[in-house]
C-alpha cells in the first residue's frame, strides 16, 4: 500500500471530524 495514499485517507477523516 502507499504511504501516500494512506496520508491522504487520513486527511480527509481528519478533516471530516473536524
């Protein structure tokens, strides 16, 4: 899997549960 990928999957929940 992609770090990359992964970062950017983190991101966006982060941003969801702001």
């Amino acid at each position: 899997v992609s770090y990359k990928w992964l970062s950017r999957y983190f991101s966006l929940s982060s941003n969801e549960a702001k």
